[in-house]
C-alpha cells in the first residue's frame, strides 16, 4: 500500500491525530534492510500473543478449526462451524445466520459485547450493542478458525471477556481459482467465486465475491447480501505489507418474534405489526499493515483499519407497528502497533509491548430524537512469555487503558440534551504458567483480568423513572481463573479446562426498567472438554461438552440464573472417507433449556432445549466436488433464541420466541484449479 495512502487515510480522522502520532513513532524505527531470521515452529497460533507463536507456549487453551474440518462439515456459514465447540453457544434469530452471536463462558443477550470476534486479528465487535456482524465472514474466504478459551484484558482488551473467535484468512499461494455456486430450501441461491496468486517477484492478491439470495424460513424475511473483498500484498526479505478492501451490501427482512399461541397456529407467521420492518446496511472496510524484522531479533507489526456503516432500518414494537424509517451509522478507525522482540539473554523471553488506538463515531437517528457519541479508546500493554526452565513457561502482563466518551441526545426521552464528557480508565494485568511433562502432555493455568467500557449506545437508553435521572454506567471489570490438561498425538487430542469469572458492574438490559444497568457481583463457572480421535485413514471422530452455570451473586438479582445461558451442551461428529472419490459426515448437537432473555427475575417458564442431526456427502471428480448437506434431519421444531415480552392486551411479561427453521438442504457443486 502506498505510504501516501497511509498519509491521506490517517489525515482524513481528525480525532486520531495524537494516537496515531504515537503509533507512527513505533513504526518508524522499521529498517528494511535487516535480514528476516526464520524458525521452524511446531504449531502457529496468531491470536495467542498478537503474533506467530507456538501453541505449545501460551498458557491459553486454543482449539484450532483446520480448513479440512470446515470442508468436512459442508458447513454454509461460520456460525454451522462454530455451533457446538466446547465453551461457545450461537444464539441465531432466524437461522440462516445473518442475524447470529456467539457467546463464551456463559454470555447469552450480551454474548456480543464479551466475546471477542476477530478476523486476521482485525476487530469485528462494534462500539454499539450491535453484535459483531459474522455475516460479514464468507466461510470460503477462511483459511482456519481459533477459538482462544477465557478472557484477554491484556492482549485484546476491551470485550476479551469471554474468549476470543480468530478467524484466519486464506493467504495466496500459488495460483487457485474457484468458483462454487449452492441451491436449497426456502428458494436459497449463493455463489461464491475466488482467484489467487502469489507471484515470483513478491507480489500477491487475493480476489473474491460472495452473494446469497433467500427467502429464508419465516415469511417476510427475505435476505440479499453480496460481500466482495480484495487484498494486495508484498512480501520482501525482511517482512510484508499488504492492502485490503472489503465492501458488503447487507439486506433483510425481519419479521420478529412470536408468542406461544402464535407460534403454535403457525410458526413461519409474522406478527401484524412486523411485517414492514428491515434492516439494510451497507459497510466498507479499508485495511493496510505491515510485519517488519528490524534486527535479528526484534520486529514490528501494526494495521491501520477503517470500517464505515451506513445502516437503515425499521423496528417495531408487539404494541404498535413503526411507520418510519431510522438511521444508525457507526464509523470505527483503529490502528493497532506491535514492537515484538526475542531476548536471548532471558531464555528467549517472547516480549511484546503495544498500542490499542480507536476512534468511534456513531449516530442514530429515530423518530424519539438523535443518539451521537464520540468515543476515543487509547490502550498501552506489555506482555512476556519466558521459558523458565524446559518443561515450564511463564507468561507476565499489563494493560492500562482510559476511554473517553462525549455524548449528546435529543427529543422528548433525551437523557444528556445539553451534552456530556464520560471518562473512565482502568488497569489489568496477567499471569499463567505451560507445563509440559512431555511432547503428548501439556497443563495450564491462567489468572487473567479483564474489563469491558459502556458500549456509546448504552448511555443513551432512557431510564425509566419519574425524572428520567441519567444513570452513568461503571465500569465492567471481571477476573478469569482457569486450570487446564491437554494431550496431542499426532491427530488425536483431547483437553479438559475448569474456570471461574467473576465479574464486578456487569453491563445488562434490564427490560423491566427499559435501562442498562450494573448488575451487582456475578460469577461464571465451569468445564469444558474436547476430543478428536483419528480411528484410522477414514475415520474421524470428535465431541465436545460444556457444563455452564452462571448466576448473580448478589443485589436484587441474587441466586438467579442468567439469562439465556445453557446449563449443558454436546456435539458429537464423525466424518468417514467412504472411498476416494465419497465422503459422509454427520454430527449431533443438544443443548439444554434456558431463561429467556431479559427475565432476570427467573419468573416466566424456560425457553426448551433442544437436539439437531445434520449430514452431508460429497463426490469428488477431478476438480469438480459435488456435495449436499441436511440440517435438522429429524425436523425438529425449536426456538434458538427467545425473550421476555409483554402482552399488548394485559402489559403482562411473557414469553416471546424466534422460531428456528425445520429440516431444510442445500446442494452444493464447486470448481477449483489452479
């Protein structure tokens, strides 16, 4: 990417100047002459220390999804890979995953703002309480998936509460070109074309061009999305730089919930009053970053990213059907540097110090009045993994972060009409050990502290009482301990991890009071296993459970359940290599019953639990795959998410559902040659 397109993007945000100052400083020590030393690593995990490192050094238990997994499963989109892994639970409104969030350890309605969702390391969590947008994800793009277990205060910072989902990229290599077009329930139709090359002079690109067009499972919700992306890159002898540009048009009807009686006359239905509502956004992403090795032993890595939403949409009540059409447009700009050395004379101690710098703009205009926040997150971390003897790593970290936070609203619920300046800053800090009895065994521990800010909508929300007295939200601040044993032999491996988090001022919506509030102390606890199992050449085998129990501790909430968290979930699959040219994969998924969300006080019945078969086979000729995959092969009818709502006759708090699709296909043929 051309330095004067650094100058003009970095220019162009006013906001940022003495952030990106700083930054700039650290990238400017980069000497491009120096020579690139080059270690042969077992095992390369990126989101474990914001850089390549050897799995077998972080004290975080990661699950790595491998590209052959993804293709082995048919998966149609990330969410289908994601469902069922051990600590994370999808909550998807309408089932074709536009509309999903992915919740770890415990997060159900809030799962999008304590669960950190990445791709290359580039953040997809938004400053609003809108969840990260997996829909922006198209699954052919993806390379592999990370799942990094518990909270990251350090490293990641704001919203590393949970765990982190990493996604990763395809990088180009020789050249491969693809084209795979899909047909299926609901009148579903998706391509997706790709072409790469990674040329002898260093050059590389990566072109690609996702579309989907649904009518999906419930009436009035019919999807367009089309999501082109493309990456220029060069690779030198002592590093890399690369360019991206991403542009998504994102189009839906959203046709609501429905209550029980609804649900049981017909569950496809929309409801009266939703059937005019949509959401329609359209979003550019501009991405530029280089690694660079300045000595033998010390490198610097940053990216500069800007991601613009302009978004519309209606959003009606089960009281009254909106007629006007609101705005919500968010702007984020970060640029995240990373100063990365070896020291050889403290056992190879793997030290990286860095910089988190972001600048939010968000708007939303209804017709209540307008919402606008500026927000500004500045962060300084340090972290070192030392080797302290052959078998034992350790791993030492701070982080000091300070958000700030200018606000202003208007119309007749207007909470701060004059204007406001909220700041906040907050330190964490890391400690976590690797013991690794022999090359199969591997134990972790890890204390780690972690914090999330008042998302810039959050404030905004008005609070129900008689003056409308604005409540200033605190600070989120949780600690994360967990113990963990791990064994790897070749392609078999398993793993079993305890945790606790406990949390000070969660950030909630309490829709009984129509205000976000602080709950009072919190506490998540915990296990959760994988396995896989190679039985032979053909055979593969995995499964996973997850034993969840979250509860408030203590305030006018104590001893109850959180919101829509399930107690137990399991996934069993198998793939089997039937012949050369055939290929069968299978998998069952269960999870237990919830509280709605919303229903803080435990008092409406649970939302049910549920268990889905899905399958899929595929033939493979020359460089043609034909493949077919059935979710929900015994057609079961169940409702993935639901939420407290109110009668519109009586006011009273009831149950509310989003029903999930019954058995449904999609057929699949693919083209790739390079």
């Amino acid at each position: 990417m051309p330095p004067s397109f650094l100058v003009a993007f970095v220019e162009s945000e006013v906001s940022l100047n003495r952030r990106v100052f700083t930054g700039v400083l650290v990238l400017a020590v980069i000497r491009p002459e120096a020579a690139i030393a080059v270690t042969e690593i077992p095992a390369v995990v990126v989101s474990a220390a914001r850089t390549e490192q050897s799995l077998l050094t972080t004290p975080a238990s990661i699950t790595v999804i491998t590209r052959e997994q993804i293709d082995a499963t048919g998966a149609r989109h990330i969410d289908e890979v994601l469902r069922g892994q051990g600590g994370v639970q999808i909550n998807d409104l309408f089932g074709d995953g536009s509309r999903s969030s992915v919740g770890m350890r415990g997060f159900g309605e809030t799962a999008g703002s304590n669960t950190l969702v990445l791709v290359d390391g580039r953040r997809l969590n938004n400053p609003d309480i809108a969840a990260p947008d997996l829909n922006s994800i198209a699954l052919e793009d993806v390379e592999r998936i990370e799942i990094v277990q518990g909270s990251a205060g350090v490293l990641f910072g704001d919203q590393a509460v949970g765990g982190i989902i990493n996604v990763i990229t395809r990088k180009p290599d020789a050249s491969r070109h693809s084209l795979k077009l899909s047909a299926g329930s609901y009148n579903t139709l998706m391509l997706h074309a790709a072409t790469s090359q990674a040329l002898v002079n260093g050059m590389n690109y990566r072109l690609s061009l996702d579309a989907r067009e649904s009518d999906n499972y419930r009436d009035h919700n019919e999807a367009s999305y089309l999501n082109g992306f493309g990456k220029l890159g060069y690779e030198h002898a002592s590093g890399s730089v690369f360019g991206e540009l991403q542009y998504i048009d994102d189009q839906l009807n959203t046709p609501g919930t429905l209550f029980a009686d609804q649900v049981l006359e017909d569950r496809r239905q929309v409801d009266p009053n939703f059937a005019n509502d949509f959401s329609d956004a359209k979003t550019t992403v501009v991405r530029t970053g280089l690694v660079q090795q300045i000595s033998d032993n010390w490198s610097v890595e940053g990216e500069l990213s800007g991601r613009d939403t302009n978004g519309e949409f209606r959003l009606s009540s089960v009281f009254a059907a909106e007629t006007e059409i609101s705005t919500q447009d968010r702007q984020v700009l970060e640029l995240t540097p990373r100063l990365i050395g070896l020291l050889p004379t403290m056992n190879d101690t793997l030290l990286t110090l860095g910089a988190d710098l972001v600048a939010s703009d968000y708007q939303l205009s209804t017709r209540f009045g307008d919402q606008v926040n500026d927000q500004t997150q500045d962060a300084l971390y340090v972290q070192a993994a030392v080797p302290a003897t052959e078998v034992l790593d350790l791993t030492l970290g701070v982080r000091y972060a300070e958000v700030d936070n200018e606000l202003q609203d208007s119309g007749s619920f207007a909470i701060f009409p004059d204007g406001v300046r909220i700041e906040d800053d907050v330190t964490v800090a890391t400690f976590g050990l690797t013991i690794s009895a022999d090359q199969n065994w591997r134990v972790l521990f890890r204390a780690d502290q972690n914090y999330r800010f008042a998302k810039v909508d959050e404030y905004l929300q008005p609070v129900f009482t008689p003056t409308f007295t604005p409540i200033i939200l605190k600070t989120q601040e949780g600690l994360s301990l967990e113990a963990g044993v791990e064994w790897t032999a070749g392609l078999n491996n398993a793993k079993l991890l305890l945790y606790q988090l406990d949390l000070d001022n969660e950030i909630a919506y309490d829709p009984v009071n129509f205000a976000n509030i602080n709950l009072d102390q919190t506490r998540r606890q915990g296990v959760i296993s994988n396995a896989r199992w190679q039985q032979s050449d053909r055979l593969g085998l995995s499964a996973s459970y997850t034993f969840t129990d979250a509860e408030v501790l203590s305030g006018p909430y104590a001893g109850k359940e959180i919101p829509l968290v399930a107690q137990h979930s399991a996934r069993v699959g198998a793939d089997y290599q039937l012949t050369e040219r055939w290929q069968l994969y299978a998998e069952w998924f269960a999870i237990s019953d919830r509280v709605f969300s919303g229903d803080f006080n435990n008092e409406l019945s649970r939302l049910p639990g549920y268990g889905l078969i899905n399958a899929k086979a595929e033939y493979e000729v020359n460089d043609f795959v034909f493949s077919g995959r059935i979710n929900n092969l015994l057609n079961k009818k169940y409702s993935e998410v639901g939420q407290l709502s109110y009668d519109p006759n009586s006011f009273v708090a009831t149950e509310a559902f989003f029903p999930s699709p019954e058995i449904n296909f999609m057929l699949t043929a693919a083209w790739q040659f390079r």
